[in-house]
C-alpha cells in the first residue's frame, strides 16, 4: 500500500469553476504538507505548505489538512486554463530522525477548459 | 537569481551503458536533493546531501547508482551500468536550511535506457 494516495485524474472543469483536489495518506509521522504544481515537461513548483492540522489561504488558492482524518485538500476558486497542470501533493515527518525527504502522491491532471 | 539547473535534459542510452546526470543547486543552498519519476508512478526520494555529506541515502535503488557532491556545489548522479527499469524523469532539488524550507525543483532529465 502506498503511503501517500492520490486520484490521478484527469480532471477537466469550465473556466472558473472551484476544483478540490485530495490526498490520503497513512503515515502519522508526517507532520508537513504540500501542494506543487507541475506543467509539462517542467519541474514541481511549490504551490502551498502547511504545518500539522488547520486551513490556509493564497489568493485563489486553500489547503486544509485535517491530521484526525490524515485527509489533505486544495481548493481552486475561479479556475483558469492557466491552471491546467499536474498536482502533487507531497509530506514529510518530523525532522528529527525523519530526514527531510518528501513523500509524494501520483499527481492529479487539471484541464480547465475555456 | 538563477533556479536549480540540470543537464542534459534528454538522455537516450542503450542498455549496459553508463550515463551521468547533473544538478547545479540554487547559489548557497546547502542541502541537495534526488528523486525520480518512473512512467505511471509518484515521484521517489533517492538521497539528501548537506553540503557534500550524504545525509540520507536510503532511496538509492541499489549500487549502480552513485551520487557525489564534491566541493558542496553541483552534484553527479551516475547510472553504472543502466538497466531498461532505471527509465524515468531524475529530478534534483535543493533548500537553504534543514528542516521547514521549501525544495526548489530543477527542470528534471529525462532518462531512456532502450
């Protein structure tokens, strides 16, 4: 079983749709959470990062993580075609004996469609 | 300020060849990282250096592989000899501080071993 799950999607929307990505993930240890975002044939770019439980916001961007659940989500609001790239959700643990190593999800494909 | 640079972008190489792949971390970052991407799966820690000290090794797949930071700069990563299944998109990032700092990505290189 995989540490960290991830639907891979394709997901295709309408411009300015909200779009919700997940993650589930059994490992307890992790403690820090990730959302990169990828466009093809580039490198992961970090999107948002978030320490242990609770909400945050970026502009048009949420993450929550929810530890009880060990469930993580991104909310998109008023969705692009600029935001048609893959996302990743990544974790770590604990720095002490757990390195500094991330955990990945498979990533999920967005289509935001004119 | 330049990102995290990596090289060559392609590699196509036959089996039982030898290939070396590069990674130049973003100017002061002391800590350098290698993952990879096999076709259909997530992305996979393979080491951690803190300057040139290998930190945490313990994704490297086995001993074919050798990374070296010599010097604390740019790092080396060496395929010897290549196996069809080392195939995949090598990615190299790094970070200014241990612990809760953001990993900078490079643009990856993308490995075929026919």
């Amino acid at each position: 079983q995989k540490e960290v799950e991830q639907d891979p999607g394709p997901l295709s929307v309408p411009e300015g749709a909200i779009v919700s990505l997940n993650c589930t993930y059994s490992n307890s240890a992790f403690q820090y959470f990730m959302w990169y975002r990828q466009y093809s044939r580039k490198g992961p770019e970090l999107l948002m990062y978030t320490y242990s439980s609770g909400n945050k916001e970026d502009g048009r961007f949420t993450a929550q993580v929810d530890k009880s659940s060990k469930y993580i989500s991104l909310f998109i609001r008023d969705s692009q075609p600029s935001d048609s790239a893959t996302y990743l959700c990544a974790m770590k643990g604990q720095l002490t004996g757990g390195g500094n190593k991330l955990t990945f999800g498979t990533g999920t494909q967005l289509k935001v469609e004119l | 300020e330049a990102g995290v640079t990596q090289f060559p972008s392609h590699s196509v190489i036959e089996k039982g060849q030898t290939v070396t792949l590069r990674c130049d971390p973003i100017s002061g970052h002391d800590n350098l990282y290698w993952y990879r991407r096999v076709m259909g799966k997530e992305i996979k820690f393979l080491l951690h250096f803190v300057k040139e000290s290998k930190q945490d090794e313990s994704g490297m797949p086995n001993n074919r592989f050798l990374a070296e930071r010599t010097g604390g700069t740019y790092s080396t990563l060496k395929v010897q000899p290549a196996e069809l299944e080392d195939s995949g998109v090598y990615f190299c990032a790094s970070s200014q501080d241990w612990g809760t700092d953001t990993q900078y990505f490079g643009p990856g290189t993308r490995l075929t071993v026919l």
